[in-house]
C-alpha cells in the first residue's frame, strides 16, 4: 500500500504530544483536509519502516514546525493577515487575536536570516537565533525604528523581503532548550526589544484585535507560549 507511510506519517504529526489532535482538529474546520495532506507532502519525510511510535519526541518546539504563539497575560494569540499599518511603515499588520482556531496565527519556524537552512525536528537552543514565518501571507515577523500606532513603542509588521530585522532571539525561562508550552520571549536581534502584547486594541477594520509591539524592556508582558500547531519530533541536530 503506497499511501502507508503517509497515513502513518499523519498519524506521528496529529499525536502531537499535549493533545496531539488539538491542533489538527482546529486546522480540519477550516476544510484543509487538502491542506494538510499538501503540508505533509511539502514538509514530512516519508519513513517506511515499522518502529514504534514511541521512539519519536514531540515536547520541543523544532525547526520546520509551524505553531500559534499564545500571549500569556491576555491569551491571544501572534497573528497576521494582508492589512496593512495605516501609520508608521505601513507594512502589514502584526495583532494579537483573541480566537484560537483563527489560521491566519500560524507561525513556521525557520533559520535566521543568511544562515544554512535548519533541519526539520532540529531543535532551538535559548539564545538560539531563528524567524518566524506567517504561513497564510508569507511575511516573516519583523521590526525597526517605526513607532507602533497605538502606544508608540516599536512597530512589528510582517515583511516579505527578509533583512535582518526579521532575526529573533529565543529566550527560554532557564531550559537549554525551547520546549513546548514553557514560558518563551523573543528578543529582536537589530535593537534589542522584546516581542510584547498589550490591551490596547484596534478599531475598524480590525476591530478587538490588540496591538503587538516591541519594548526596551522584559518584564510579563513579553512573556508567550506555543499552542496549536504542527510539531515535528526532534533529530539529534540543534539549530544555532
């Protein structure tokens, strides 16, 4: 049966440890049978052996994976879309969203920018330098000297030519290793600032969609965690 190892594969993907199903269920109402099946095709080698299960970890958040960052003081989730910032750069807008089965919230984790591209299932060392890729537009998670519209701290937007202000440090809450559902911060490379949610929120044509900012300083506020999302088991390689 030449379609075993993809169903096979599927099924390694949705167990997804922490409720595996969790993730792909929101995926499916969205009618993306196609496009699961079109990511696994793009992203998850086929294996053909027969080993158990059990041998592959997926409690760490790995190259390649494409997740939802959820803020930890108001729950909402990174999110993106093609709207862009009436002020400032007048890129496309970066927002917090308060719906968690919402697909334009989907993240990709990639290698920082001019670095050899990262293994999928490497994982992410703390201080570990990667971009974060908006799966529905394609724009990576980006920053600069804009100030952001509504409390004119930093600007975040979604940029789609890749310069260095799309590298991201990973700041894990003491482990060596970035591993899901801990307590994670992203430091912008270029200025130092953190990746930060706040309650300010958008009117029309976003309205209830809160602000993403970046800050001088870390403190709670900065402060996410990994949600739903496709994660792939980690191989022996680490990304730098």
């Amino acid at each position: 049966d030449l379609h075993y190892p993809l169903r096979r594969q599927r099924q390694m993907c949705i167990r997804d440890s922490i409720n595996a199903e969790y993730g792909v269920v929101l995926i499916m109402r969205f009618g993306t049978v196609i496009f699961i099946t079109f990511f696994l095709a793009l992203v998850v080698p086929i294996h053909t052996t027969d080993e158990d299960d059990e041998e592959f970890d997926f409690s760490y958040v790995t190259c390649g994976s494409m997740i939802k960052l959820k803020h930890e003081l108001t729950g909402y989730r990174l999110h993106s879309h093609e709207v862009t910032y009436g002020s400032g750069s007048q890129q496309q807008s970066v927002t917090g969203f308060p719906n968690a089965d919402d697909p334009n919230s989907y993240w990709i984790v990639r290698e920082a920018l001019k670095k050899p591209p990262c293994l999928q299932g490497s994982l992410i060392r703390n201080g570990g330098i990667i971009r974060l890729q908006h799966y529905a537009t394609r724009k990576y998670l980006h920053s600069h000297l804009h100030q952001s519209p509504l409390t004119q701290q930093q600007e975040v937007s979604g940029f789609p030519d890749g310069d260095t202000g799309d590298n991201w440090k990973v700041v894990t809450n003491g482990a060596d290793i970035w591993k899901r559902g801990d307590l994670v911060r992203f430091q912008h490379v270029d200025t130092n600032c953190y990746l930060q949610s706040n309650q300010k929120q958008f009117r029309n044509p976003i309205p209830g969609q809160q602000e993403i900012c970046c800050v001088k300083s870390p403190d709670a506020w900065t402060t996410w965690r990994t949600e739903e999302g496709f994660y792939f088991p980690y191989t022996q390689e680490t990304s730098e």
